[in-house]
C-alpha cells in the first residue's frame, strides 16, 4: 500500500495530526502505526504523565517567549476540549479545577511578585493571592504551617488536567469521521525506515508500505529512526522516569512549587487524579533510566544504541552530572523510588505544599509514571530542554518531552504546514480555519500582538 502520508506512533502527537490533516486539509490517503493495541497506552496515558495541561501561567521556569509560545499551543487543546464537550457531553476527557504556584519564603515570595508584573499581561486570569485567600483555596496549605511563614501565590481558576489517552481516541474518531478513508494500523511494529528514490518504505511486523511524506511521532524511538537514516547524529537521549505518590484528597485543584532555575527538571505538584478526584497525586519525581519506554526492559539495548556507543555521550553525561546541584538532585530522586526510605525522603518535599501531611496518608504509586526524553546535545555537551524537532527529507522525527502533550495541535499545526511542501502544494491547509477554531480571534490578537 502507498499513503501521501504515514504517522508512526499513535499518542497524542501523531494523533493530534491525523485529527489536523483530515479536518483542516484535503490529504486523504493517511495512515497511523502503532506498536500498542491500542492508542495512547505509553506516554500519553493518564497512568504515565502529570495530566497537566501547561499554559506556562504557573511553571516558573518558562521565560515570557516560552510561555508565550506554549500559551498558544495549549489554548488549542483548551478549546478543542471545551468544543467536544459543548457538542458531545462531558466525556471525561478533562476536568476543571483551580491552579496556583505556591511561593514559601521571603525570597520566593519576592521572586514570584516581579514574575508577576512581566507575566500578569500574557494572562489576564491570573492573579495574587496572599496567604488569607491561599487558606480559603486550600485549607491545608496552612495547616500545621508556621505562622510566620511568608507565603504567596499565584491562583488562576483555570487548571486543566486531561486525559491524554482519551484525548487521543477522541482525535481518531473524529478524524475517521472527516476522512473515512484513514487508516489505523494497531498492533503493527515499524522495524525500518528506508528511502526510496521519491517514497519511503515502511518495513513493518506486518508487511510494507510506502509513503510519500512520513511524520514520527514515537516518543524516544524517534531519535533511534531518525539515526537510522542519518539524522540527528549529533543528538543523545537522556531517559527520565517520572514516578508518583498518591494519597486522599488534600487539595482542592493544582498546587505547584517554585521551580529551581538552575535545575532542569519539574518541580514538586500536587493534582488531582483525572479519573478520580478524591485522589492527590504528588510527583513527579526524575531518575535516568537505560530504557527508551519505561517498565519494557527489552528496549534497553535500543536505549543504548540511540544514546550511541562513542565518547562524545559520555562526555556530555560527565559534564552534565559534574554540576553538584544536578548530581545531588538526580541522587536523591533515585531513593525516592526506595521502599520506606524513598517515602520518607519523598514526604518533606510534599510537606512544602502540605504541612501536616503524615506518612500514613500517602503511598508510592506503582506502575504509575512514563518516561520523558530529554534532548542531549553531544557538540554544546547540554541538555535541550522542551520539545525536539528533526526535519529531514519528506520526513520529520518529534521527540516531546513535557510539554509535549500540552503543545500536540501546535505541533500538528507546524507539521501539518511542512507536509503541504514535502508533498509539492497538491494539496492545501486551511491554517485560517484552524486559527479561527482552535486559537480563536480574540486568543490569537492578544498573543501574537
């Protein structure tokens, strides 16, 4: 079979552009691989990441251009969230809850107020909150708290936190709806990708395929394809596993904490569970792991042959990890995933947020916690934070690390607009539909002003 294009991965980046190239454009002959027996079983389900839906309101390691850029991308998720519930019901796709970044201390506190004063203009719903209000938000930020303490925040009543995996599903059906003519291929592993004179061929368990244009989409396996065809040689892969604990309902919506700048990892929140909100979930927590797909050992040797078998890697692990603070910060999220003592450890940093949490009251959470990619550079020797795009002939390789879920119809839109010239302008995109559907008039004049 031969497709004008192939998606390989069926999470919920390759699936937030099968939903974009069959609503928004005329392309037709499209096919979607996935290695799972169902879509968005890896990263993209509800038990693998934070359920968070990042607007960069409250992640205080964003500068003004990234959140500017993430605001837009993750206003498009918002919105196509909010549409499918105003037109199907609530499918418990997301739910809604109040959100804030929780400064402790004078120095935080002083921090967040100048962050406040840049930011405050991208969003409008944002707002401070002294202690007092913090208290009436989330009672048990407070409790057991000192008095004396400094506190500040800042609340926004829009706090999303989605299932990724449904929202995968949701994509697909509509998608099928638009287009019948798309095809999903579960249960089908890409071995090889291999060019063609004008095509590509797509060696699969199941037999091949050709494709004029291909977009992978495929988490830490998109670097390893990408290798295999020349590409992204320069790159490594650092695999980080996020784990959780989970306890009853001590909080009312989100609550994060300060980011260290100097760090290059998330921060310490508390959320609510998508499915269930009498449930808290703590985390993440970050340990490098040898495996390109966390819980699956049998990628282990495909983990090494992406990271690469030279010395530059290695290098650049040794001048990342030579930073104290980067080493100290990697140690300690290691014992946290430790029976008894790994909790013990774990629950101070939860006692930032609430104080007079016990140690009876909270539980790790098993098989709970994805793996996120993050991009080393072997020529800077440093870590490339934020999604990773390779771009090569006909073919793009997206390696998302957080917040790659937030940004999946952003990406879709930049994907989406690249396939029109890998396949020669035969076919149009109506970028003016999706903005006027997904970014909305009023959203995009104050964002791209």
């Amino acid at each position: 079979m031969k497709y004008n294009v192939i998606i390989i991965g069926g999470g919920v980046s390759g699936t937030a552009l099968l939903y974009t190239l069959s609503k928004y454009t005329d392309v037709k002959s499209i096919a979607l691989f996935e290695k799972c027996p169902d879509l968005g079983l890896v990263n993209s389900s509800p038990f693998m990441n934070s359920q968070t839906l990042h607007f960069g309101d409250i992640e205080t390691n964003y500068t003004y251009e990234k959140a500017k850029k993430v605001k837009r991308y993750a206003d498009m998720v918002m919105n196509y969230l909010e549409n499918e519930k105003s037109i199907k019901g609530d499918e418990k796709l997301f739910i809604k809850v109040p959100k804030m970044v929780l400064a402790v201390g004078k120095e935080q506190t002083n921090t967040l107020r100048e962050r406040y004063k840049v930011f405050g203009s991208l969003f409008p719903k944002l707002r401070i909150a002294e202690k007092e209000e913090i208290g009436r938000i989330e009672p048990r930020i407070l409790e057991g708290r000192n008095p004396e303490e400094d506190l500040l925040a800042l609340v926004t009543e829009d706090g999303y936190t989605v299932d990724f995996g449904k929202l995968c599903h949701s994509f697909v059906n509509n998608a099928r709806v638009l287009n019948p003519s798309v095809e999903i291929h579960l249960l089908t592993k890409v071995r090889k990708l291999l060019r063609k004179e004008d095509t590509y061929l797509i060696r699969t368990d199941k037999g091949e395929f050709e494709a004029e244009a291909v977009v992978v989409a495929a988490g830490s396996y998109s670097l390893k394809f990408a290798k295999s065809l020349g590409y992204g040689k320069k790159y490594s892969i650092l695999s980080m596993a996020g784990s959780f604990y989970t306890g009853p309902k001590v909080l009312n919506g989100k609550v994060y904490t300060m980011q260290n700048p100097k760090l290059p990892f998330a921060a310490v929140h508390g959320d609510p569970e998508v499915q269930d909100e009498n449930i808290t979930r703590f985390g993440p927590t970050a340990k490098p792991i040898f495996f390109l797909e966390r819980y699956r050992k049998s990628t282990f040797w495909g983990y090494w042959k992406t990271f690469g078998f030279s010395l530059k890697p290695l290098l650049s692990i040794l001048k990342i990890s030579s930073d104290k603070m980067v080493f100290n910060y990697l140690l300690r999220n290691v014992i946290y995933d430790f029976p008894w003592i790994g909790k013990n450890m774990f629950i101070k940093e939860i006692r930032k947020i609430v104080p007079a949490i016990r140690a009876e009251e909270i539980k790790f959470a098993k098989k709970v916690g994805g793996t996120r990619p993050q991009i080393i550079n072997n020529e800077t020797r440093k870590l490339e934070l934020g999604e990773a795009k390779i771009t090569g002939d006909k073919i793009i390789f997206n390696i998302t690390p957080s917040p790659g879920a937030s940004t999946c119809l952003g990406n879709a839109f930049e994907d989406a607009s690249r396939l029109m010239e890998f396949l020669s302008n035969r076919f149009t995109f109506n970028s003016a539909l999706f903005e006027k559907e997904l970014v909305k008039s009023e959203t995009a004049e104050k964002i791209l002003s």
